[in-house]
C-alpha cells in the first residue's frame, strides 16, 4: 500500500485508530457471533482482526487509539439542540438517530469491552472529559502536524478527512488508498477545510445534523456548494448581512432561506469544525495523552477469555517486541 506522492507505507510514523467507529463495525459484522455462554464476543474477534492486519499491512512505528468519553458529546448537543424546540429534540437532536437505531448486540458496554482490550496494548491513550473520540483524534494530529510526523488516521467516518494536509492521511478501510490532501482536492475539487462549511449547509445525516435544505437535489447541493467554497461571508459572524459575498448561483430567494437559518447554520459549523474542540483542548491545556507500555500477560489472559486462539495474540508481538526494544 502506498500513498498519492510514494511514500511508502513503512514511513507511517502515527497510526491513529478511532476505536470506537472500529468496534462498531466489528460488532455489526460479526453480530452472529457469540461465546458458548450466549455473550456476544464477535465484536471482539473482529476488531482484533481488523487491527493485526493494520498493522502488518501500514507498519506503523506508534499507535494511538481514540476512546469517547459518556459525556462527550454533550457540548455539541447543547449548541445544536437549543435552535430545536424541547419536542423536537427527541427526534431530531444531535445523534438521536443512533441512539434510536442503535441494535442489542452494538450496545455501549461492547464498544468497552474493545477499549478494555485495546489499553492492554503498547500505545497511546486518546481519551478527554467531555470530549468525542474525532475531537482527541484531531487534537492529537494537530500536535503530530506541528513535529512534521506523518500520521494516518484509520477512521471510516468522514468527518476526518477535513483534517487531511501535508502530514496526516485517512484511511476509511484496509485496502483503500489513503487519503491525502492532494487525493482529497482531485476527488472533491475544494480543499479539505471546505468540507466543514459544505457538511453545515448540506446537513449530516450520520451524526442527526439538519442542512439548510429539505431536500438534497443535485441542483440545489450545487448552490450550496457554491456558498460553501467562498471564504468567510456567511459563516462570519463579524460580517452583517449586507457584507456577505453572494455566489452568483445563490439567487435572492435562496439567500432569504439562509438568512432565516444563518445563526443555526453557524452553530453546525462549530458543530461540525474539529479546529473548535482543538482550541477548547489546547485553551484548557487539557491532557488527552496517556502512553502506555502494555501488558502482555494480561492481554494473552484477555484473550483467552474471550476465547481468541494463541494465533491472533502473537500477531501483536510486534507491538509489544518494538516497546522492548526502544
């Protein structure tokens, strides 16, 4: 596998997992899965799996994993939900939908189990009060960005490729190509930064993030892209209405439709934009950092508690046979 410009795959110095997205998948592919007891254990043999092959495939020198805290989510809830009246917050609020949809077997206490794992391994902890697993995420690429350390972010969920740029890359899955800055631009035609302002007016629909729009017709999604492409303007909030910088193809009754929803619009920007939970983290000096050498013997009982073969163990030897070294 190897990146846009060449760089080969052995030159990743960061491999950044967002657990929990991970284990979300693992256990929803491998739901049928279960110990002789009845205990569903797929989720753990999948995310397992999934995480040797990253490692063989990517060779990084470090790994990191991003853990949610229960409550992380609850700032962007409070700036999203107070636009959206106490009835409609029930449905139509920031992640209700998962919440809703959310199946037995894909339920919080699976997604611990996986993050239990997982700190028993040579890394970094990724984990803040108060904050989701994409903010500590960005934070930490950010930090990672400014010592010229390439980094590969190995999430599938979108949000992160606005933080693609010289040093960082996104790997959706194993066997993709990661995505770089430049792969973004040729695939999208606007820099990854633009993404925030394009998810803000043409909505979220993962994370229950109402657009500016009903509809997603391609003639509209195009006007807004439009808008989203042009800097500042709309989004500012030191610009007064006369000053906004129209796009042509945003006519007047289109633009009457914004107005009307400027300030929620605004708010999903907040929402949506990792640079906000990056400048709370580094204002509050908060410490989301917490290395870990591992532990062997504890992770081998781990796994043989949840039925895992000797075979999947020793393909973490590598991990823990670099920490030994170094």
């Amino acid at each position: 596998m190897k990146f846009i410009d060449d760089r080969s795959a052995e030159q990743v110095q960061w491999l950044l997992v967002d657990t929990s997205n991970l284990a979300y998948r693992a256990a929803y592919g491998m739901r049928h899965v279960h110990l002789p007891n009845g205990k569903p254990s797929g989720h753990i043999y999948g995310a397992l799996r999934m995480l040797a092959d990253a490692i063989e495939v990517l060779q990084p020198k470090r790994v990191a994993f991003a853990f949610d805290c229960r409550a992380g989510a609850l700032w962007r809830r409070t700036l999203l939900d107070k636009h959206l009246s106490a009835a409609d917050r029930s449905e139509r609020g920031y992640k209700r939908n998962r919440e809703k949809s959310e199946q037995p077997d894909l339920a919080p206490d699976l997604v611990n189990d996986v993050e239990q794992l997982f700190s028993l391994l040579p890394s970094v902890i990724l984990r803040a009060e108060g904050y989701e697993a994409d903010d500590v995420l960005a934070a930490f690429a950010d930090s990672r960005t400014k010592l010229k350390q390439h980094t590969l972010i190995w999430s599938a969920d979108k949000d992160m490729l606005q933080l693609c740029n010289e040093y960082v890359s996104v790997l959706p899955k194993i066997g993709d190509q990661p995505i770089n800055e430049q792969l973004f631009r040729r695939k999208y035609g606007y820099r990854p930064r633009v993404l925030t302002r394009v998810k803000a007016l043409m909505g979220d629909p993962s994370d229950n993030i109402a657009g500016a729009l009903g509809d997603r017709r391609p003639g509209k999604r195009d006007r807004l892209l439009a808008l989203a492409k042009r800097p500042g303007g709309f989004f500012s909030a030191k610009n007064t209405v006369k000053e906004i910088d129209w796009p042509e193809q945003v006519d007047s009754r289109l633009q009457s439709v914004l107005l009307e929803q400027r300030e929620r619009l605004q708010a999903n920007l907040k929402a949506i934009d990792l640079r906000v939970p990056v400048k709370r983290i580094a204002k509050q000096q908060v410490q989301f950092q917490w290395p870990t050498s591992g532990d062997k013997s504890k992770f081998l009982s781990k796994l043989a508690q949840w039925s895992c073969g000797s075979t999947i163990g020793r393909r973490f030897d590598v991990l823990f046979d670099k920490e030994a070294s170094e």
